[in-house]
C-alpha cells in the first residue's frame, strides 16, 4: 500500500481593502508565507478608494487560518471582516428545504389540494388505512431521529447538537436515492419517552432512522419500536455500520484468499455497532468473533452487569479466551474496531495470522495509524474519506431504504442486510479489486440500485412485503 494523504481545508477570509495604502500583491504574499494557497477570489463590492473582497485559500491544516488571518490583521491598509469555511457557508439556513410538487396557480388547484377536495382524501384514508402510502407523503419519506447522545465522535451535544447531522443524512437520502427524509431532533433522552414520541410522530412517515443514540438505550429503542411499529426501524450506527463492514470482509476474502467462516475475528467496542456488526458476522457463518472492551474480552464464563454483554457472550468467543486485545489477537485473521484512538499498537498487529485485515474504524482518528500498520497488514481500511477503503455507512442506509419503501416492507431483516452487504461488495468488479479498493466509493451511482434490488427480494423471500410484485402505482 502506498503512503496516505493529508486532508486540507478551504478557508474563506473577507478583507476590506484600501487601495491607497496596499496592493493585493502584498496581501497574496501574505497569505501564501502565512501557509495559505489562495485558490479562488470574489469582489463583494467595490468603491473608489477601498474594496471588498472573499479569498478563498487552502490549508493543510486548520491551525495555520489563525496565522494568517493574524499576518493579515498586521497589515496596513487591510480590515479583515470576517472569516469563515466552507463547511459553515453550506450549512447557513440548512442544507434542506421543502418543496411543492404541484403549483398552485388558482381558486380551482387550491380547492383540490387543500379544502374542500382534500376532505374526500382523508375520508378514504380513514376507511382504509393502507390508503396513506399512496396518498401521501407515507409513501417515500422517513423520519431520521435521535436524542444527541451520541454525536459523530463529540458525545452528548444534545438535540440542537444533533441537528445539523440529520440534515446531512436527509440531504443524502434524496440526492443519493430520492428518499424524501426530515431531521427529528428530540428534546428528551428518556427511554420511554422517546418510544412514545417516535410512535406517536409514526403515522406520517415510512420508516424510521434512528441515529446518534448512544448503548446500550439505543438496543431498548430499536428493539421496542420494531415490535410495535407496522414500518422499518433502522439504528444506522449499528445496522449500516455492519452491512459496509461485512461488505468490505466479502470483497477481503476474494484478496487474501481465506473464508469468513474460517476466520478469527477480534472486535474492539461492544457498544451499539460492535455488537450489530457481530451478528451480521455471525449470521454470514463467522464462526469465531471475540469482542473486546475496556475490561478485556467478553466470555461466557464471566457474567456483567451490563446484560447486552451477557447475551452477547452466550454466541460469540467459542474458545473462552479472556485477557487483553493484545492477548486475544494473537492469531486474529482480523480485526474490525469500533471504540476509541490508538488502541491498537504496532507490536500487537505484529502478531495477527499472515495477510491480516486491519478495519480501525474510530474517527476522526483510527485505532492504529494507517502508516504505522501498513507494513505489517494485508488490507487496511478506516472510516475516514482521506484514506483508501472508507468503511462509509453511506453505502447502505439509502439503497436499503430505497428498496424498504418500494415494497411497503413492515421490517428490516437480518436477511435484508446480508443482501444488502453482498450487493455493495458485487459493486467493485473483479478487475478493480485490490488491496486498496474493496468498496466502491458513496458516489458509485451502481450502489443504490444493486442495494434496493437485493433488499427488496429480500424482503419479499421474508415475508415482510406488503406491495405485491411488479405492481406500480
């Protein structure tokens, strides 16, 4: 494998500039000693004398955006007005917004999309309810929600906190996969409360994505709602993590020549994705996976308080091993971690089966350095987009709920996400597949469709499918 890249960052500074005490020469060799590569220049307004104008430079690193707006602020002749990223100018006002699909051009148009036509609508609805999933926005659109417990890597930020990732998961539910989907950032981190909520809100929408709500409450969460609610429920931290994961091993095995069943697998965090990505593992014929946490591995012959390791010790760690990763992963043919920073040294990558397979998923930074495991691994991939093989939950939850709303489908099963996880594994072609490329990229158009194929088959072969095949509306 060949060295990794560094990410950069496009900054964006105002200047109000006096043209009588400064040339932009001097400003753009400024900023360029300062550690900036200026790439693009907009003037805001322009008068006599002074000028306004945005300066958008790159940086390898984020830091070097105070030296030069300190360098720029020493300058004579130069205000700096305001400074900013384009991270934070795409987000002003939201990244979403709700649009008609038809026009209102008159009396007669208003009198069938709202009263007194729309009354016949929700009087056919209320005589037969399956009505709303043609009638209504019930037909594509889910309700992605969370509490803000567990925000990206941040933690507990809360509602508010939360929001700006659900916009981002809405966005791409319609650009990738034209699922209409509305963040729901709840005000509550109660259990029960936020069953009651989401099952109350149910009605409107065709699916349920849960995100960013931490172990173990999110298991409760998940697995209540499924029971009581007649549409998917889908925690993609667990789920989606676990079908890109078990993808990315399908597509490992065709490189280093080995079967998953075969296989000693060592997960690091059994938390909310650690133990999903188990039973997906388990339910594709791994037949040896030892989790691991803060306290060591996880073994029948331990009992916890924690009852989810409990029941996850009862079908996993077959040989009883106990001790410390860097006592469990001796032999490991690979590892897969889901936890936390640089918890996985060199010295114990050293003593992995030969052509390990390296999957440091924790962001923004991996359980092990890229670099550093290179040497010693076969395959290596992360959940960042500045390395080869990103581990990208992209890659499912909008083909599968793609493929969830076509077929009314009352459920996701562990079926589903085995046939979702083969169908991104078939993306990347024999002739493609290498050490650095397992999984296709999230802007593959391929990958939605193969996805929402494969988990409507699945679906129907379930027994989950409401829509009869090949019936279009």
């Amino acid at each position: 494998m060949g060295k990794f890249s560094t990410g950069s960052t496009n900054m964006i500074v105002r200047l109000e500039i006096d043209h009588s005490k400064i040339t932009f020469g001097e400003i753009a060799t400024t900023i360029g000693k300062s550690g900036g590569d200026i790439i693009a220049l907009d003037v805001i307004r322009a008068g006599k004398s002074k000028t306004i104008r945005d300066i958008t430079f790159k940086v390898q690193d984020a830091l070097v955006t105070q030296t030069i707006v300190e360098a720029l602020g020493k300058l004579g002749g130069v205000k700096v007005v305001n400074i900013s990223d384009k991270t934070f100018l795409m987000h002003l006002g939201g990244k979403i917004e709700i649009a008609p699909k038809v026009p209102i051009k008159n009396r007669d148009d208003l009198s069938h999309v709202y009263t007194p036509g729309v009354a016949k609508i929700c009087s056919a609805i209320y005589e037969q309810p399956s009505r709303a999933f043609s009638l209504t926005i019930k037909r594509n659109t889910i309700a992605v929600v969370s509490d803000g417990t567990a925000v990206l890597g941040l933690g507990n930020l809360g509602g508010l906190g939360a929001i700006p990732v659900m916009e981002g998961k809405a966005l791409l539910f319609k650009q990738l996969a034209d699922v209409d989907a509305f963040p729901i950032c709840l005000d509550t981190q109660d259990t029960e409360e936020i069953i009651r909520t989401i099952k109350n809100i149910a009605p409107v929408f065709g699916g349920i994505n849960l995100e960013d709500i931490a172990a173990p409450r999110c298991f409760e969460i998940e697995r209540r709602l499924s029971e009581e609610l007649d549409i998917p429920v889908f925690h993609d931290d667990q789920h989606g993590t676990a079908v890109v994961i078990l993808a990315g091993l399908i597509n490992s095995m065709k490189i280093v020549g080995k079967k998953l069943e075969d296989c000693k697998v060592v997960i690091c965090g059994v938390g909310a994705a650690g133990v999903a990505c188990t039973q997906l593992l388990v339910a594709a014929g791994v037949r040896n996976v030892i989790g691991v946490d803060v306290n060591g591995a996880i073994t029948s012959t331990e009992r916890y308080d924690n009852e989810v390791w409990n029941e996850y010790a009862s079908y996993t760690n077959p040989n009883k091993e106990t001790g410390s990763l860097s006592e469990v992963i001796k032999g490991a043919d690979i590892f897969i971690g889901v936890s936390r920073a640089n918890l996985l040294k060199v010295e114990d990558v050293k003593q992995m089966a030969p052509d390990a397979i390296v999957f440091a998923m924790a962001n923004p930074m991996p359980e092990i350095d890229p670099e550093e495991a290179e040497p010693y691994v076969r395959i290596m991939a992360t959940g960042r987009s500045d390395y080869p093989n990103q581990i990208n939950n992209v890659l499912c939850f909008p083909g599968i709920f793609r493929g969830v709303l076509d077929c009314r489908a009352t459920r996701i099963t562990e079926q589903m996400k085995l046939a979702a996880a083969h169908a991104i594994a078939s993306v990347v072609k024999e002739h493609e597949l290498n050490e650095q490329y397992i999984v296709p990229t999230v802007f593959n158009s391929e990958v939605v469709e193969k996805v929402k194929h494969a988990v409507t088959q699945a679906a129907y072969d379930s027994g989950v499918a409401r829509k009869e095949h090949n019936v279009m509306e």
